[in-house]
C-alpha cells in the first residue's frame, strides 16, 4: 500500500539512512553474508538508499529496484546516476515483478527486502514472487516488523499498513520454508527492536541443503518456537 506522509518522511529522513548503514546492513552482513558479484534484487526501494548499500557494503554488481510511488522511484533514480547501466529502478509492486520489471523466473542472485513485506496486503503472494525470481542457490535478505508490532498503538495511529492477516515471525518464516526455493539457514527471524533479520537461501528443487539452527527472540505475546537443529 501507499505511504503516509509521516512515513515518507521517516523512509527518507537522515535518520532511517544513518540506521540503514550502520545497523541493518551490517545485521544482513553477519547473517548471510556478502554478494560480491551478484545480480541483485530491492524491493521497495524507496529513495534508492538501501540500493546504494547493496552496491557499496553487499558488492553486486548489478541491482534492480522497484517501488510502488512514483515519486520515490524518481528520487532512487536521481540518487542511483553514477552506477548507470549497473542499476535499474522500477515503478510497481512487490508482488508483481514481472510487471515491474519484466523479471524472469530464476533471475536473481540475491533479494533485499529492508522492512517492505509487511506494507503488502497480500505479503504470501509478495513472498512466493521472491521464491520464483531467486535463483538456486540465491538468497533472501531480510529485516521485516511483525503483526505484533503493528498492532502497538504507536503504529496504528501514526503508521499506515495493511490491517489484516499480518504476520508473526513463525508464521512468516513457516510461509518461506514451505516454498521449494526458499530455505533458512540463519539468523534471529524477530528481535524487540520490532524487525525481523534473518537470511535465506534458495536451493534446487529435489536436493535440500542441511537446515542450519537459528534463535529466535520473540516480541511481546509472540510464542517462542521450537529451535531447529542440522
């Protein structure tokens, strides 16, 4: 869904740019790991600050970007100039690539989801679009806010999202594990920050990789689940 005002000035402020390169690009870092040379994915990139972390902390070597206001796709695009025939930024949903930017089945290395997921009313159909453009052996990086945390009063009178079926860590992990591309190998899927780091890997179908453990904190009236172990 659209942004709010005050959530456009958030998503675009000095602050939300300062936290995005030193605390949650590092937080991808350490779970999953750099991209050197990859084909990248953003989905909802906004201004175009968490593409340029891609390129400048994470290496690809090539991104594409897609938001669903067209002013913020202007912005990326202005702030995205010097990386030229490296970028290309696209106007649609998360939810619909292929629209977006005619992306094929399996193109991506890796995707960057930095807290966009849970503005779209249909987030399983969101997340099943990630499963069919990454590639086997591709991965999801992710920092997501849970239902738990929308449901504050906080956000529901500042913040503008999609009030129905939105998800708790479990559930948002257990909608990735049952796609075939999609497999977690680390990472803490909540904290009580209110987001969701974690990375994940695709791998080909008939051949699944060792399922690694990970810890989960959970927020305020989540239940903890059950850690999972290689």
């Amino acid at each position: 869904m659209l942004m709010n005002k005050i959530v456009t000035l958030l998503v675009t402020s000095p602050a939300n740019r300062a936290f995005q390169r030193c605390v949650e690009a590092p937080i991808l870092r350490r779970l999953g790991g750099r991209t050197p040379g990859a084909h990248a994915l953003e989905i909802g990139c906004g201004s175009g600050f968490g593409t340029k972390l891609i390129f400048d902390q994470f290496g690809a070597a090539t991104v594409d970007a897609v938001d669903l206001e067209p002013a913020m796709v202007t912005r990326a695009r202005r702030r995205l100039r010097r990386y030229r025939v490296q970028v290309r930024v696209g106007q649609g949903s998360a939810d619909d690539l292929r629209s977006a930017l005619d992306a094929d089945d399996a193109s991506y290395d890796a995707v960057f989801d930095f807290g966009i997921i849970h503005h779209v009313t249909n987030w399983r159909d969101a997340v099943a679009e990630v499963a069919r453009d990454l590639r086997p052996g591709g991965r999801l990086n992710y920092l997501e806010v849970t239902g738990t945390a929308l449901a504050r009063p906080s956000y529901r009178r500042l913040l503008d999202h999609p009030a129905d079926d939105r998800f708790t860590a479990g559930q948002f992990l257990a909608e990735l594990t049952s796609l075939d591309s999609i497999l977690p190998t680390g990472g803490a899927p909540t904290s009580a920050a209110t987001t969701s780091p974690a990375s994940h890997r695709s791998h080909d179908q008939g051949h699944r990789a060792p399922r690694q453990a990970w810890q989960e904190m959970s927020l305020p009236g989540e239940p903890t689940p059950t850690k999972e172990h290689p």
